[in-house]
C-alpha cells in the first residue's frame, strides 16, 4: 500500500519539482504562453478525448456534478462567516477557500490513483470548480457580478460540446479523437510544470496568516468531501474523487485574478505557496484514507 501511495505522489511531486528547479536554474518560462496552451487547446481536448473513450454511468456522472456543486457551496458558506469574523478581506481571500487546485494537482492524482475512470470523473468535477471560478470566483475578486465571460471559456464550450455528443450517443471520428488525445496529453504534465514554476516565483509576504488560511482550506475541503460522500452515498473510486479533489490547496487561479484586481496579491501568492507544501505532506495520510 504504502509504495503504491509512493507511485501516485512521486509523478505529481518530479513535474512540479522540474518547473521549480528549471526557474531557479534562471531559465526561461513563458507562464502566459502556457498557461494559455492549458487552457485553450490541452485542457478542452483532454476533456473531449477522455470522455468520448471512458464509459461512465449517467448516473455516477450526475451524482459527481452535484458532489461538485455542493462542496463548493458548502466551502462558501463555511469560509464566509469565518472570514469576516477574523476581518479579512474576503474579496482577497473567499475564492482561494472556495475553489481548490482541482486542475494542476487535482487531475493528475486522480488519474494515477484512481485510472481512466478516475480522470473522467475528476474532470467532472473540475469542470464545475472551474467554470464556476471563472465565473464566480472572478466576480467576487472583482467586486462585481458578471458571467459575460463564462460563454467565452473554452472550458465551458468543451464540457457542453462533450455532454450533448456523449448524452445523445454520437461518437467522435477517429481522426478528431486521435488529435484530441493527443493534444490532451500534453495537459497534465503541463499544469504540474507549470505549478512547479508559479511555486519558485511566488513569495510569502505574511507566513502566519498564510499558514491559517492554508491549514483552513486543507481541513474545510477535506471535511466537506467527507460530508459530501456520505451525504450522497458515494462509494468507490467516487468517493475518492470528490474527497481529493475537496482538499486540493489552493488555486493558482487565485492569485491570479488577486492581482488582476489588485486584492491584496502578494498574500494570496503565499496561500497558494504553503498550502500546497502542506498539501504534498499530507498527500501520504489523504490517500491512506481515501484507496480502497
């Protein structure tokens, strides 16, 4: 058990260590470039490609959309009023407790722990969490309501391309398929390389509160997923979606539209930086928990 649990975490920690050292070696990264690669082109293909080849029950499928949307309402709910008691700024800081790393640590741990099935169903997941940062989460870092820019998300134009082609049973051609896989493929190491990078930029500016909020999303996330499976009744290689995913640290995103919006950046670098540290020491116990 323990060098299977070994054999999930070693692929995500080399990736993200590769881009890590390769920015203290003062080499070159071009984030922007990437980042819109991931986003544009790697991750709409990886989702395509991955459903149109996994069958996943419509059920399990749907049970997952919700175990989404309820985690992320329930991390809301539990990081607003505890926010505003300790007097943060939750237009700072609201999103980074609502929306977790589901995509660069996210998927590829539910790829390696839980197989094909367990990507499909990670993406399912995934989806939720990033169309509602990019929209939600967005909107409260601005300060401003607006879904203008949900339609313009490729991400979300994938998913509702996918859905109707899988619910209505069309199959793909073999040729859109294979250059979805192939494309797709470059996702996952991409979003790690790319993690890797973001962690060896960022700096932490205010190691005790940083921690705080660290430590608050790991435990409120891993709470939540547990709440949420049995409140669902999930089982199996479900159950160890939602509860991984649930208690990813946070988003990259995060820091991202913080600086967009100038809400307090340098502070949300730093959660995003310590929370996934804590993150990668508790992987070992998360999985011990959560494999059958």
């Amino acid at each position: 058990m323990y060098y299977e649990i070994f054999s999930i975490i070693a692929p995500v920690f080399v990736c993200a260590f590769i881009g890590f050292i390769w920015v203290k070696l003062g080499q070159t990264f071009a984030a922007d470039f990437a980042s819109k690669i991931i986003v544009y082109i790697s991750t709409p293909c990886l989702i395509f490609s991955t459903f149109m080849e996994v069958d996943i029950d419509r059920s399990a499928f749907l049970n997952l959309l919700l175990a989404a949307v309820l985690t992320t309402l329930c991390s809301g709910l539990i990081a607003w009023p505890v926010l505003k008691i300790l007097k943060q700024d939750l237009y700072a800081f609201l999103p980074s407790q609502i929306f977790p790393n589901c995509g660069n640590m996210g998927l590829p741990l539910c790829l390696l722990a839980f197989g094909e099935e367990g990507l499909a169903l990670g993406i399912t997941f995934f989806t939720i969490n990033a169309v509602s940062h990019f929209s939600v989460g967005a909107s409260i870092s601005a300060g401003q309501l607006s879904f203008k820019n949900l339609l313009k998300n490729p991400i979300f134009v994938a998913v509702l391309i996918t859905l109707i082609m899988v619910f209505n049973g069309i199959k793909s051609p073999v040729w859109l398929y294979n250059s979805t896989e192939l494309l797709g493929g470059i996702s996952i190491p991409m979003m790690l390389i790319a993690l890797g990078v973001s962690l060896a930029q960022f700096k932490i500016s205010s190691l005790k509160l940083s921690l705080a909020l660290s430590i608050f999303r790991l435990v409120t996330g891993f709470v939540v997923g547990v709440g949420i499976t049995l409140l669902l009744g999930l089982e199996g290689a479900a159950r160890g979606v939602v509860i991984l995913q649930s208690t990813m640290p946070i988003a990259v995103f995060a820091y991202l539209f913080a600086s967009q919006n100038n809400r307090r950046p340098d502070e949300v670098a730093g959660t995003v930086v310590i929370s996934t540290i804590l993150s990668f020491l508790t992987l070992p116990l998360l999985l011990l928990y959560i494999l059958p």
